[in-house]
C-alpha cells in the first residue's frame, strides 16, 4: 500500500509540472499498466481539470478492454480522450528527450 500511495504521489506531481502552463498538450501511454486502482483515476481526472483549465489537451493511450471497461464503470467514459496507440507525432519523439523535459524545463529525479 505505501508503495501505491508513493507512486500516486509521484505521479501527481509529475502531472502538475506538466500541466502548470498555459495550452498543455499531454498524452499519457498507459498501455504498459494492467490494473489502476480508483485513486489513479483521480489524479488522471484531476489532469484532465488542470489541461482543460488551461486549454490544452490530454490523451490516453491504451489499448486496453479493461482500462476502457473501468472508465466506463467509474462514470467516465467520454471524459478522457483514448487511443489505441501512440499518435504518430508522439510516437516519433526519442523516449529520452519526452522523458526528461517537462514545460520546457529537465525534471530533476523524476524518470
């Protein structure tokens, strides 16, 4: 549990650097996640709050049944922008290059 707890933590305030300016445009792959308990769908939700506070915009990638499944049990279904697969403008992006800049800043001891 403290480790959920850690990671739900972690992600939030990732999410947060990544939404705090104006016009984010995120897209989140979850397609390597099998189970998100309903305190992810929080901090998903809350994402989306802040991206659409701010005009931006947040996809999903997943090409999960359950995922969509849990979103549609959770009331939220329609809420979240979901893909099957990464955009082609995302998917061409180096893993290291996405991962290490945030808002156009290097996120320390984040990964």
């Amino acid at each position: 549990m403290a480790r959920s707890t850690c990671s739900r933590h972690r992600l939030a305030a990732r999410l947060d650097l990544l939404t705090a300016g104006p016009c984010p445009d995120l897209v989140l792959d979850l397609s390597p996640v099998s189970f998100m308990h309903c305190t992810g769908l929080g901090v998903l939700r809350r994402a989306r709050n802040r991206v659409m506070a701010r005009h931006g915009r947040l996809r999903l990638v997943t090409d999960s049944t359950f995922f969509r499944w849990t979103l549609q049990y959770a009331g939220l279904a329609g809420v979240f922008e979901v893909l099957p697969c990464l955009p082609d403008d995302v998917a061409d992006t180096p893993a290291a290059e996405a991962d290490n800049v945030t808002a156009g800043r290097p996120v320390p001891g984040l990964r």
